[in-house]
C-alpha cells in the first residue's frame, strides 16, 4: 500500500497503521513460532486486517520458517544461487527440472522443494562447473549461465 491514510474495512470509521504479530504453525510433529507477521491495526475498533501484498509476504515467511525447520534453502536463497548462476526462473526449470514454474514458487514461497531439489542446488551453487554438464543434459547452450564469466 502506498502512504495514504487506510479506512478500517470492518468498522468504516478508524485508520489503519501498519503492525505485526507472531503466531504458531503446526510442521510435522512440531509447532513453528513465527514473529513479524504483518497486518494492519485499526486505531477506532482494534480490528486487524491482513490484506493481500502482506498476505503474500507472510505466507513466505511461513514457508521459510519451515524450510529453516528443515533445513531447506529459503526462498531468497533459491533466488541469490539462481541469480549467481546467472538463470532465469525459466532456464533454472529447464536444467534442474520442477515444472515451468518451479522457481517462481519456491522463490515466493508457494511450494517448498524437494530435499533432491535442494541438495541439487546446493550442490550446483558449491561447484558449478556442475551447471556446464546440467546445460547439457537439458539441451541448453551453456550461454544462459554465468559460468566462465
């Protein structure tokens, strides 16, 4: 949202300012406390919204809380290795596989990778001499990477 004064969409009267809270998810057999979560607090009749950007943020760090849990890359980690190898989301499915839009998913945080997913990218982002041999088996020319650059 931009900087202009937010009407409070339950009572129609008080102004919104931006806040956050913390609450607790259920991940496998354990509970995840995740602070920060954002929404808005309504100065006339308390209510807190959560509209769609900051729903969109929160549901990243959810999903990052339990890659972090898991001990997964983060959806901005997938992002920086993706980048340093120099690949769009695109290329990057292509070479290490996940469907069209894999990247773009677990760069939002939309889906959580595969452990296989994980290791690759890992791996990859480790030697990444490894990309050249990836390029290949996908029929890609190596050009799309950053590797020898």
């Amino acid at each position: 949202m931009n900087n202009q004064t937010l009407t409070c969409p339950v009572c129609e009267e008080g102004h919104l300012t931006k806040s956050t809270f913390a609450d607790d998810f259920k991940h496998g057999k354990k509970t995840l406390h995740i602070d920060g979560l954002e929404c808005y607090l309504c100065n006339n009749c308390g209510a807190d919204p959560v509209f769609p950007e900051q729903i969109r943020r929160n549901h990243l760090s959810i999903a990052d809380s339990k890659r972090v849990e898991d001990d997964l890359l983060t959806g901005a980690k997938i992002k920086e290795i993706r980048n340093q190898l120099g690949l769009s989301q695109s290329d990057a499915a292509r070479i290490f596989g996940g469907g069209d839009n894999a990247f773009s998913k677990y760069e939002r945080g939309d889906v959580i990778q595969s452990k296989a997913m994980d290791k690759l990218l890992r791996l990859t982002a480790k030697h990444q001499v490894n990309l050249l041999e990836l390029c290949s088996f996908a029929g890609m020319p190596v050009k799309h990477t950053n590797i020898g650059r």
